[in-house]
C-alpha cells in the first residue's frame, strides 16, 4: 500500500474546503451569539460624597461571648 502525496493527487482541495467549511460555521455561530445576546442596562450608581463628622467611640476591649458556639483551644498549636 502506497501513502499518495495530497498536493499531487488533488486531495488538498478536500482538506482545504472542509477547513473553510469549519471556519465559515464557527463565524456563523459568533455572528448568531452576538446578535441574540440580551443586553441589559446597568444602572449607574451615585455615591454620598457629603462628609459627616460623627464621633465614634472605639471599643478597644474584645468582647467576649460565653454563649458562643464555638470555643476557642487554651493552647495554640
């Protein structure tokens, strides 16, 4: 059995029109994906730029809370 050359026998046109073939859908399916796609309006959101001059109180104490669920080990690993 004798392996034909592609480029000598003809066979190039076949492989070159499935290749274009392949190419023409994936353009296609770009082309129906962009023209279907729901494009929605997005809000555009106003910030409060007015500063308020509040005093905080920091609580610099961790508060403990006994009736956590979850309890902490004595030792650290």
């Amino acid at each position: 059995m004798k392996i034909e050359n592609p480029f000598e026998s003809g066979h190039i046109k076949n492989y070159l029109l499935l290749y274009a073939g392949v190419v023409v859908i994936m353009v296609l399916f770009f082309i129906a994906s962009s023209l279907f796609q729901d494009i929605e309006s997005v809000e555009t959101k106003v910030f409060n730029t007015e500063i308020q001059e509040k005093a905080v109180e920091l609580n610099l104490e961790p508060e403990v809370n006994a009736s956590s669920k979850f309890k902490l080990l004595d030792k650290a690993y």
